[in-house]
C-alpha cells in the first residue's frame, strides 16, 4: 500500500495501531491528543525540535487549564503555535 499523507501519513504509523486510534480510544480531547499526535512523529516526520516545542505548548496550556478549572475560574486562551495558524 502506498503512502495517503491525507488519510493514512506514516508518520502517523509507526506502530500497531494509528495516532488518531489512540487519541480516540482514550478520549483525550483536544489538547492532550495535540501532545500524544506531536510525540508520537517528532522522530519522523523531519522537525524533531518543532514538534517537541509544539508538544510541550499542547502540555502547558492544558496545565494552564486544569490549574484554572481546579481553582474555578477560566484561563485566557494564548494563540497557538505559529505552524498551526
């Protein structure tokens, strides 16, 4: 089978079982599947750094968030990494 960098990416695939399977099966929401999709290609898909860069913004923002809905109140929402605008 060829590579579908829309469907199927092999950046994507490097085990058993996809990226997106494991973010939904574990029912990660958004944030912590952005951290498991960026771990999970940093060794393959070219940008090592960026992508842990990227992971680590996934992480702290949903630190951000868990802290503020701990304390009760919402946190501000801060842009995104600039590769994702």
């Amino acid at each position: 089978m060829t590579d579908d960098m829309v469907h199927r990416p092999p950046h994507y695939r490097q085990g058993t079982i996809e990226v997106i399977e494991v973010i939904e099966r574990l029912d990660l929401g958004y944030h912590a599947g952005q951290v498991v999709k960026y771990l999970s290609r940093y060794r393959y898909k070219g940008a090592a750094v960026q992508d842990l860069k990227k992971a680590l913004w996934y992480l702290n923002r949903l630190i951000e968030i868990e802290e503020a809905n701990a304390r009760g109140d919402h946190p501000d929402k801060p842009d995104p990494p600039m590769a994702e605008r």
